[in-house]
C-alpha cells in the first residue's frame, strides 16, 4: 500500500479527521460569501435629470389670473374703451402658452431685479433662466418624448446650476437671498462619481447597520449605569459617614472632610431632581 | 526631494471642507510637488485637521492654521488663528473694500442708485450674513453622496 493510500484510509476512517476536513470545507470558503444579516436593500429608482426633484426647483409655474390682459396690451389705452368680447381676447384666455410663460416670467424677473432697466445683472439672468426652466418642465411631462426639448433643458438646468456655483463664490449673501426667493436648493457636487452597485449599497448598509447595533448597545449599557446611579450614591455617603465617624471615633486624622459628604448629598438630590423633571 | 509634511508645517493656509466631527474642522492645503523627472512642480492637495472650538470656519473659507505644541488627537494637530477670506465675502486688502467679483460692491450700488433701487432688490445692509438657509435651501455645509438605497425617508444629502 502507497503512502498517499495510507494517508487516505486514515483520513476517511479516523472520525476527528474527517470532521476537520468537513470542517476546512465549509469555513475556508472565502469567495462568494454571502451575509445572513437581515438587510433588504432598495435600489432607488432613476429620476430623469430633468425633473423638478433633480434640478432643485420646489416651485412651479403657478395658475395666473387667466383675465388679465397679455404680457404686450397691458398699457394699451385703446383695449381700456374696447368692448367686452374684444378685452377677452386680448386676456390670457385666449393666448398661446408661451404668452403666459412669459408674464410668468416678466414678473419672477420683476420680483428681483436691482432697478427698473436691469436685465443682465446674475440674479436677473438666474430668475430669467429658472423661468424657462420651470415652463420646460411642465412642458416635459406633457411631451416626455420630445428628446430635442429634453436635451435643451438639460443644458440650461446645468448653465443655471454652474453660474449659482459662481454666484456663491462671489457673493455668499445674494446666492442665500436668491435661492430663497426662487425657491432652489442647491446641493454640491458629490466628491466621488460612481454608478450604484448592488455590493457597495449593501457594504454602506452593513456598516450603517453594525453603527446602529453599537449605538443601541451602548445606550442600553448608559441606561444601566444610570439606573444604579442613585443607589450607588447613597451607598457611597454611608461609606464616608461610616469612615469619616470611625476616624473620628478612633482619633485617627480625619482624611474625609464633611464638605465631600455634602457634595456628594448635592449631587444626589440633583440627580434625582432632575430625574424628576425628566418623567414630568 | 520629498516634500516635508503639511501637519509638520509650523503655519498652513487652507480651505475649509465639509467635516462631521464636532469642534474640528478640516482643511485641504494645496502644496506643490516636484516629479523630479519632468523637474516640473504639480499640485498636491493634502487634507488637515484643525481645532476649532467655536465653530467660525465655513464651507470654503480661506483660514490660517497654526501648529498645536502637542497633537489634539491623531489627526488633530492645527488650531485655527484667523478666517483670512471668508467665502463669498471678499475684503479687498488694499483698499479696504467689499469686492464682488471683478467689482467693488460701492460702484454695483451706486449705478443701482442712478437708475433708481427698486423696493424688492437685494440690498446688502439688510442681507443677514450667511448661514441662514443652512439646512433649508442650501446644503453645501456638508458633503453630498449619490443616493444608494430607497428606505422611504428623505434623504436631504443625497444627490
């Protein structure tokens, strides 16, 4: 018989061995291992780059007053004697869309600019831009299959987003003033690109996970020791006490002075004042 | 030649990033480093750690670190001396001035006034200074991520 043979009859006969091998088969797997935490994992579904959620707009075109006459015929003094059927058609009833976008428009700018003839100032231009924006996006979910459209208000959304990256470097508190009036968040640019993976989620995941489990253990011990707090409080005086009486007793220097005691009788009834206070 | 530290250097100049601990900021210094076989000096960004107990530091801030006589902790061995350019809020050194842009904030205000303020403008004496729509509108104080997993909840850092 062969070494190797006898090797092999020893391995199959010998019952420890055999359960060492069964052991090294299933613990020294290290590739495609799989965690048994109960963590579900949603991927989260894309948002078109266009959509209000991603460029940050928390307002829309609002609904105007459909009877006010249009962006043009506003000072007219003729429409002032016209007849009723003639002022209706001049109002925005009867304009096309873009007409109201405008005077949406004109007045967002309006509402913002520095004096009566600024129209090229950032925060007229950024107000401007937002304007079309939000009448694009309106327009998007009417005709989401209008590429042409899509990949226009993309660009603006991106121009809008890199000259408030601008506006910000220069001028903290007008980019501050501006967002809140336009009703933009701004979010930066995250430090690293990467598409989402399913092994890097749940990598994030588990580590939220053991974060959180230590979290809870750590509080439940916090617990615990709180709740032997006062206990241990008053055992501690009657052990001064006891010292402090018995030195006294027994002529020794007095090592425990009764201003320790004191304040270790403050610092109880403090706790459990405010104990108090915390289940009022 | 290797390039000495940044955490070894007595001063350091740096701009403020987003950093979640607490009375700490951190800092990315851009140094130059020589490749020594294009004998060409490239930029270096290196990131530092400083104490800063109450908070003065923002997002993009210019400040002036000095080194601490004994590390803080493991990373934490500057302390902040001075918020040289606050973001977005640039002081011109030599004349003194409050500058935006390529322009002295004076001269926008005064061709304001030529064509006559409007009521709704922005106006700087009555602007609050920077922070107020921390949290709210903008969340450049902290750093952003790719959102990864849906769990229902809003998640205002993620992109």
């Amino acid at each position: 018989m062969s070494a190797a043979r006898l090797i092999l009859k020893n391995v199959t006969e010998n019952p420890l061995l055999r359960s060492n091998l069964n052991i090294n088969n299933t613990s020294l797997r290290q590739y495609a291992f799989k965690s048994d935490l109960k963590i579900k994992w949603v991927r989260p579904e894309k948002i078109p780059c266009y959509k209000p959620e991603k460029s940050g707009d928390l307002a829309g075109v609002p609904k105007l007053d459909k009877s006010q006459y249009q962006l043009d015929f506003r000072n007219s003094k003729e429409l002032e004697t016209a007849n009723e059927h003639v002022k209706k058609l001049f109002s925005l009833e009867f304009a096309p869309k873009s007409e109201v976008n405008r005077l949406y428009r004109k007045d967002l700018c309006d509402s913002i600019k520095r004096h009566e003839y600024d129209m090229g100032s950032i925060e007229v231009k950024l107000t401007k831009w937002t304007g079309i924006i939000r009448a694009w996006q309106e327009a998007m979910e009417r005709f989401p299959r209008n590429r042409i459209l899509k990949v226009h208000l993309k660009e603006l959304i991106d121009k809008r987003k890199k000259h408030l990256k601008y506006l910000r470097r220069w001028d903290y508190r007008k980019f501050e003033w501006l967002i809140e009036k336009l009703d933009i968040v701004y979010k930066p640019p995250p430090n690293e690109f990467h598409w989402i993976t399913r092994k890097d989620s749940l990598r994030k995941l588990t580590n939220t996970y053991c974060e959180d489990t230590r979290n809870e253990k750590l509080a439940a011990f916090r617990a615990v020791l709180e709740a032997e707090q006062p206990a241990f409080l008053e055992e501690k005086i009657r052990t001064l006490q006891f010292i402090r009486d018995e030195q006294q007793d027994c002529g020794a220097d007095v090592t425990v002075s009764q201003e320790e005691i004191d304040g270790v009788k403050k610092q109880l009834a403090d706790l459990l004042e405010s104990r108090k206070e915390e289940e009022d | 030649m290797s390039l000495k530290a940044a955490t070894k250097v007595s001063m350091l100049l740096g701009q403020c990033v987003p950093c979640l601990k607490q009375n700490t900021s951190k800092f990315k210094v851009k140094r130059l480093e020589l490749d020594e076989n294009l004998l060409m000096y490239f930029k270096k960004d290196e990131f530092v750690y400083a104490h800063d107990p109450e908070n003065k530091c923002k997002t993009g801030d210019i400040v002036l670190m000095e080194q601490l006589p004994q590390k803080k902790t493991r990373l934490v061995t500057h302390a902040v001396k001075e918020v040289i350019y606050p973001f977005g809020d640039i002081t011109d050194p030599l004349t003194g001035k409050k500058v935006v842009a390529g322009k002295y904030r004076d001269h926008i205000e005064a061709v304001t006034k030529v064509y006559g303020q409007t009521k709704n403008g922005f106006k700087y004496d009555k602007a609050p200074l920077r922070g107020w729509q921390e949290n709210k509108k903008d969340f450049t104080h902290a750093d952003t991520y790719i959102k990864y997993h849906d769990d229902g909840k809003d998640q205002p850092y993620a992109v």
